[in-house]
C-alpha cells in the first residue's frame, strides 16, 4: 500500500514565489506616494499671441486659478489692447515622476515577460543538444 502524500494547497507561498511578491508590493507603495513634481501651466491667448505662465504647485495656485481674469491680471504685452472675453486659457500638466515611473516599469516588465517567453524555447533547444532534459524554469 502507497503511503498517502500531503498535497500542498494550490494558493500556498513557495519560497521561489516570494520574490514578486516583494516586488508588488514595493511597487504598490510607489504609488501609494502622492504625485510630486507635477507642473502646471496656464496658456493665454491674447489676439493669435499665446504666452505660458508656469503655475506654481501651491494649493492656491492649481488650474481652476487659470482664467481669463489671471490672464488680464498677469498684464501681458499682447493683451492689452484685447478685452478680457477675447483671452482664452487652457491649463495643462506635464506628467509626474510617479506616471513615468509606472509606464518605465510596465514596458520593463511586459518585455521581460516576451523575452522569457522566447527564451525558453531556445533554453530547451540548447539543453536538449548538449543531452540534457529539459526542466520547467
């Protein structure tokens, strides 16, 4: 009679699998982390003239402060002459460190990914020329 063998519950942690796991969740607290160092700048068009105004990452200045009024406020050279409902604003963003930071890491791991997957076959070629059987990585 076979001695009975303990299976191990499919979800359970092998020591190989622990590394990802840290990898998350250091990941996870890099987002966790407020978005630093986004930039915002106020576009204001004045008669076909168009002039940036970096707005500073204070919690007073943010996009709803770019208005028409900031513009006429600002005094402009090229707004002078126009009445303040002929300026037009738009406010935009550039991306912070933590949006690069994720899309470097997603490329990264995405081709990891394609790059193992392509890998072992030419793994398994390799081994079987030299005699040896090949093995799950």
């Amino acid at each position: 009679m076979a001695t009975p063998t303990l299976r191990q519950h499919p979800l359970a942690v092998r020591p190989a699998a622990r590394r990802p796991v840290a990898a998350l969740v250091a990941l996870a607290a890099l987002m966790a982390q407020p978005a630093a160092a986004v930039l915002s700048y106020c576009r204001c068009t004045c008669g076909g003239n168009s002039t940036l105004i970096a707005l500073v990452n204070e919690p007073a200045t943010s996009c709803v402060d770019c208005t028409r009024k900031f513009c006429a406020d600002y005094n402009l050279p090229q707004c002078h002459d126009t009445a303040v409902d002929d300026v037009v604003t738009v406010c935009f963003e550039r991306t912070s460190t933590k949006e690069q930071t994720i899309v470097v890491l997603f490329l990264v791991l995405t081709l990891s990914l394609l790059a193992m997957a392509g890998g072992r076959r030419a793994l398994a070629a390799w081994r079987r020329s030299r005699g040896q059987p090949y093995t799950t990585l």
